[in-house]
C-alpha cells in the first residue's frame, strides 16, 4: 500500500505544481478547482489501473462513484467561475506567486486525504468479493450527498440567474431547510465512501483513513466553506431584519439541528 500511496501522492503534486506554475504565469485562478476535483478523477483511475489486476465490484464503483462526484463539480465550478469572470477567495493572493503555489499545494494535500478510503481500497490486490450491507449503505449515503448537492447546486444557479433575485439571497427549496444544503450532500457522499471502502479494512492504519470525512467536514465548517460566505453574506444583508429572521429559522448546516 505504502509504494502505490508514494506514487500517487508524486501524480497529485506534480498536477498541482504544474498546473499552480501556469496559474501564476497566467494571473488567473479560473481552472483552479476543475484541476482540483478532475485530478481526484486521475487518481482514482490510476491506483485501479496500478494496483488491481482483476478489480472487484466494490473497486470499480467507488472509482467511478468518485469519478462522477469529480466531473459533475468540476465542470460546474468551471462554468460558475467563467460566468462571474473571478473567484473572491483569490482576490489576495492572485499577484503574490508564492501565496498562490501554497493554496495549490494545500489543494494537493486536500485531494489525498479526501481519497485516501478510495486509495486504500484499490490498493488491495485480493479483497472480499461479496459485497455487505456496509457497501450497499456507503453507495447509498453516497447517492443521497450526491442528489443533496445537485439540487442545492441547480437550485442556488436558477435563483441566481433570474434578474428578479439580483441582490437577493435564496430562502427556497434546500435553502428552507439549511443555509449551506450543497455541503452537507459533500460531507455524506465522503462519508459514504469511507463506510463502502471499509468494509475491507483489516487494519487500524487503515481504519485511520476515517480522517478523510471528518476533514472534508472540518475544511467546509471551520476554514474555507460555511466561514467565508457567512461572513460574505453578513457583510451583504447582516442589518436586514429579513435576512436575520432568514438565520434565525433557517440550520446553518443540518436541518433542524445545526
């Protein structure tokens, strides 16, 4: 295991330094987070290629399970930062080229962690072939994240794109009910994963890759997610007594309990 995690981490920062160096010849951060999740894509396909001579089942749909979470919000982060013409979490560091390769690599570091259940599972050259309740449980948290942020996502772009809603913020459908639904979908589908890929764990190493969601969980909550844009939408609406009813009877996160 240790030899295939080795190389895929040397893949992971050889994208991402390759493609930060370009960034940063460029000015732009545009292709920013479609080299990002497209490379969860790339690794995924390579620890199955390199490492399974015969994939299972379980190894080939956590692959493409993670393979369609990638494509899907890579192209639609992609779409999102061409229509708007920048991305706000940039806006500091653009110009200073270190800063930028710093969130590169921490975009790097990201992506292992995140995929390290998935690495680990395809590591495995004999795993149990029958599948268990915890495969089908994992697909099925999986599919559940997945449509969440779909929808949240769908959502939030239809309101957006109606002039009508210019300047306004979203209170309908998913956003009733939580005021970041599209992150709560991404914390259960890398839930599910982890729950699917485990059920060939035999190891407390390899349990260890528990981390992977609960750091997904702690970057969207605490650092880079829920943060940023509460603050952003605080700055917009904070004294509209609208808009502080909205936080009031709206979940930050998950409906009715946080």
């Amino acid at each position: 295991m240790g030899n295939s995690l080795v190389k895929v981490a040397a893949v992971d920062f050889a994208i991402q330094w390759s493609m930060g160096t370009l960034a940063v010849y460029f000015g732009t951060e545009k292709f920013f987070d479609l080299v990002g999740t497209l490379t969860f894509a790339v690794l995924s396909l390579l620890s199955l290629k390199w490492n399974a001579r015969r994939p299972t089942t379980r190894q080939k749909t956590q692959t493409a399970l993670v393979c369609a979470w990638a494509v899907r919000l890579g192209f639609f982060l992609f779409r999102r930062v061409m229509k708007s013409g920048r991305d706000s979490r940039f806006s500091k560091v653009r110009d200073n080229p270190r800063v930028f390769l710093v969130y590169w690599t921490v975009q790097g570091i990201w992506i292992l962690t995140t995929l390290l259940p998935t690495l680990i599972l395809n590591s495995k050259v004999k795993t149990n072939q029958s599948l268990q309740t915890r495969d089908y449980g994992g697909w099925t948290l999986w599919a559940i994240g997945f449509f969440l942020e779909i929808l949240a996502d769908y959502q939030k772009s239809s309101f957006t794109s109606n002039p009508a809603n210019k300047n306004k913020w979203i209170d309908t459908g998913l956003w009733s009910l939580s005021r970041h639904p599209n992150y709560l979908g991404e914390i259960l589908l890398w839930c599910g994963l982890y729950l699917s890929a485990s059920s060939t764990f035999d190891s407390t190493v390899e349990h260890a890759s528990v981390v992977s969601p609960f750091f997904v969980a702690w970057l969207l909550t605490r650092v880079s997610g829920i943060p940023i844009l509460e603050h952003q939408a605080s700055k917009r609406w904070g004294s509209d007594p609208n808009f502080q009813a909205y936080v009031r009877r709206t979940s930050k996160l998950i409906p009715y309990l946080w």
